[in-house]
C-alpha cells in the first residue's frame, strides 16, 4: 500500500468511523483503467461487435467499460486513433455522464483541459447546439484541440481564458456547465501517488480558495433553468460540501438537485461534516474506494431559478466569400448551405462557426468552431479535425481498410500507401480524377486524409498526432 500521510488518515478515520478499515483495504488494490465509447460513432451493441478486447460494463455509466491495460494497449490500437473510444479513469467519467446534456444545448465546460469531460458533453450534443471548452492554462488547452479533434467534434469553441473573463462574454448564456474544479486531488491518491506531495505542500486550502472564486463566475453564466454541475476528485469536506454551502449562500436563486440515488454505491452528501443546516447538500454525490470500483469524487448538481438575464439568439459570424471551386468541394464532403453559412475566415484558415455563438470578440481563442481547412494558392487543403468530423456517408471518396491491414498503421505513421485496383473499383474510387483527396478509414470509421494517384496513396495525416 501507498505510503498516505498521517493527517490525511486522520481525517478520514473521522469522517468514515468503522468503514475505515474497508477504505484502507481498498488502497490495496491496482486501479481500474477505464475507457469511455464516443457515442457519436460507436454504440455499446457496435462495440460488442467489434470484439477489440474483453471489456466490462461500468454499472453506473452507460457508454462506460473496464479494461484490462495489460492485455490491451488501448492507445495504440487504431479505434483509438478513429476517435472510438477515450480513455478515462472510471470515476472521472461520472460528471460527464450525471450532467445531462440535450443536442441544441449551449454548454460551457470551465476547466476542461485535458478534455475527457468535454468529448463526452460534445457527444451529447451530437453537432447541435455549442460546447465552450475551457481551460486557464494555454499549454493544458492544447490536449483540448487534440482530443476534440479526434472525437470529430464539430461545434465546440476552444478557450484559454480566465472565468471572469468568460463570464463578462457569458452572462447569462448557458443552460448547462461543468465546473469540473481544481482540488486537493485527495480521490487521485490512489491513482496517481505524486498528488500526495503537492498535497502536503497546498493542503486543502488553497484549493478551497480557488473553487469560491472560480464558481461565482461560473453562476453568472447560468441561464435562466440552466443546470450546472460542480465536481472535484477530492474527499475534503471543505472543497465539497463546504464549496456548495458557500455557493447557495451566495446564490439563493440556485437549489441542489438530488442524484445521489443513481446508483447503490453513491453516498451523500454531509452537510454535518461542515456544521452546515442546509440539509439539500445530502442530494450530493461522494464516491468512495471501497464502495464502487473507481477512485474518489464528489459531486453536486445545481439548478438555478428565474433570473433577468440577457438572451442570446443569433450567431455572430463574418461571412466570407467562397469561390465555386471551395464551394462544391465543400459540399461534396457533406457539408450544408447553413453550414457554409456559418463559415468564418481567419488568416487563410477556414471556421464553421458552431450555432447560436455570440461575439466572442478579445477572448483568447484556440479554436472558433471546427477547423474546415486552408486555403492555398488555387486549391483548398481540408484539415484533419475535418477529416475526423465527416462520416463514412458524408465522404466524397472513402477507402475503407480493415483494422488489423498492415497500411493502417503506416499510414498512422505518415507513411505512403499503396491500393490495388480492385480495391479502387471496390471504394468507388476508379472514378476519382488524379490527386483527389479521399478518406482513409477503418471498418467505416474514418481516420483522414490521402491523396490519391494511380494506385499509390500520398499521406496527408496530421504529423503532429501520428502513431510514434
């Protein structure tokens, strides 16, 4: 067992009394790996059918598996590089999935990065509607443009900016967030051991102080029966219960929502824990260790009543002038007379503008939307995040390859491919004029783009995301 420091134990034994023991059983064990399907291009019934490796059901998460990392090396099997699945620790994936989120929804994500939490809350939203997903720090924010890419999210805008800051752009403006908060990790310590010493040297504190700044920021985005949901991967009664006692203090239009009766092995909420009256906070979520098999967590599900807050309606986007050309290539990859509408131009990069988002004019933005592709002196050259967000049905030409063909990964490793010609009259891709770009994909499931001619494939996969 993990070395755990002293006050740490002490602190628990309190809290716990005789289920103690169990909690400190429960440190014996190796952590539970985790993976979580991306529900906009693979069903749990699809992914029985796929048999990449024996997994088993998360009881409390519906799209949710265990898998065993020491048979499956899950990040280098090609469905991972398609954007099948993510791989996220079992209780991390619980806030995602409590908050429940609607296509056509306007969702914020605060403090995103790495951005597990937000390709879930993106496939929900299934195109429609818009995710911001943000994180303060830009370098953090970067594994956001990654991970969203991959999942072939199309309406998420990418942010690198402080609450307040995003709070002065959006008042008022969503109906759900996710304040997945910055703690004292207390739940991680399993997991991950170094937390320990970054909790010896903060404690709990400094983290206390972090989260009372950061959601009153998140409340004034709230909009009118807009729901948000707070989370930590800490036990500490302070940065949990005491957060949401300061909150609904501060916010009495806001009320709890109660969830902790999803599933057997949830615990409440313990308004007694901070000497607190308010007995709505036991509609809160602890999980424990030893109760349900995943790490610690907690979390607590607001709702906010009628407020005066603006409405926002149109997209705000600058229009730009497609050529014929760009036009019709655009179109025959899928994409719609109201999406070319909602197009944007930055530079020689082209946007679609995800639906419904205001002026987000001096927000320090990594991404607007869905990176189409560039424009390049008498072509235009799609990018990978578009290749990723196309399906097999939308595509212009798609190779389609098995996922254990040899090419596939060669082509992950931004190598030349070669095709036969049976394969082009197969893929419909005898047809294709020379250097037409065609989707390379597996089993359906697409992985991006080549350039094709004669019988030969040239690579024009994303160098920065290839399989090392």
């Amino acid at each position: 067992m993990i070395n755990l420091p002293e006050s740490f134990l002490i602190k628990i034994k309190n809290m716990l009394g005789e289920e103690y023991d169990k909690f400190l059983e429960s440190y014996n064990k190796s952590p539970l790996q985790g993976l979580r399907l991306n529900r906009t291009k693979v069903s749990p019934k699809e992914w029985e059918r796929l048999s990449v490796v024996k997994t088993e059901n998360i009881p409390w998460i519906d799209n949710g598996y265990y898998f065993d990392g020491s048979v499956f090396a899950a990040t280098r099997h090609p469905y991972y590089y398609a954007g099948l699945y993510y791989i996220q620790e079992p209780s991390a994936q619980t806030p995602a999935n409590i908050l429940r989120v609607d296509p056509g929804d306007r969702v914020l994500d605060l403090c995103a990065a790495p951005g597990g939490k937000s390709t879930e809350l993106a496939a929900k939203l299934n195109g429609k509607g818009v995710l911001v997903s943000n994180d303060i720090s830009a370098t953090r924010a970067k594994a956001l443009l990654k991970n969203l890419g991959v999942f072939g999210i199309k309406n998420a805008l990418i942010t690198s900016e402080t609450p307040k800051n995003l709070s002065d752009v959006f008042k008022g403006y969503f109906n759900k967030i996710l304040v997945d908060a910055p703690c004292s990790g207390e739940g991680m310590f399993r997991k991950e051991p170094a937390i320990i010493k970054n909790w010896e040297q903060y404690g709990t504190g400094y983290y206390n102080d972090l989260q009372k700044d950061i959601l009153p920021n998140a409340v004034n985005m709230l909009s009118d029966d807009g729901y948000l949901l707070y989370s930590t991967c800490t036990f500490s009664p302070d940065e949990n219960e005491g957060t949401i006692n300061y909150i609904l203090t501060m916010f009495p239009e806001l009320e709890v929502i109660p969830v902790n009766d999803s599933y057997e092995g949830f615990d409440s909420g313990h308004p007694e824990w901070i000497g607190s009256d308010k007995e709505e906070i036991r509609g809160a979520v602890r999980l424990w260790p030893h109760k349900m098999e995943g790490e610690g967590h907690f979390l607590c599900l607001l709702h906010k009543k009628k407020t005066d807050y603006p409405k926002y309606f149109e997209t705000n986007v600058k229009r730009v002038k497609l050529s014929n050309e760009e036009e019709a290539f655009l179109k025959s990859w899928g994409l719609t007379n109201e999406e070319l509408a909602r197009l944007e131009l930055h530079g020689e990069k082209l946007y679609l503008i995800p639906e419904g988002l205001p002026d987000v004019t001096g927000l320090r933005i990594l991404r607007n939307g869905l990176y189409v592709g560039d424009r390049k002196k008498g072509r235009f050259e799609p990018s990978e995040p578009f290749a990723m967000s196309r399906t097999k049905d939308e595509s212009k030409y798609f190779l389609d390859l098995d996922a254990d063909d040899e090419r596939v990964v060669k082509y992950l490793k931004c190598e030349t491919i070669e095709v036969t010609k049976d394969e082009l009259v197969k893929n419909k891709l005898d047809k294709a004029e020379k250097g037409a770009f065609i989707l390379i994909g597996i089993n359906g499931f697409p992985l991006g783009f080549g350039k094709l001619s004669g019988t030969t494939v040239k690579n024009k996969y994303f160098a920065g995301w290839r399989m090392m």
